[in-house]
C-alpha cells in the first residue's frame, strides 16, 4: 500500500482514511483485518463489533 492511499483532500484538508493507534499516537495507522484492526508497531488489536 502506498501512502498516499492512506490520505485524501477534502475542502482542502488533508483526511486521514485509516484509524491511528491510540497507544503509538499520530502516524501510526493500524491495519484493517475482516474482524479486527491491529498495530503492527505495537500489537495493539481492536475486534470489530458484529451487527
């Protein structure tokens, strides 16, 4: 993936597209799995809530 599929300009802002880590803070973006999102700096994982 390249970085800049991980941004997009709105209003002439730039959007980040993905979730950040909350323990590695800004720059850190976490991968999206099918149920889950993790960090690969830290390992941090969040499960996806199932509807």
């Amino acid at each position: 993936m390249n970085k800049r599929e991980l941004y997009e300009v709105a209003d002439g802002k730039v959007v980040r597209k993905r979730m950040e880590c909350p323990k590695c803070g800004p720059g850190v973006f976490m991968a999206e799995h099918g149920d889950r999102v993790s960090c690969g700096k830290c390992g941090y994982t969040e499960f996806k809530k199932k509807v």
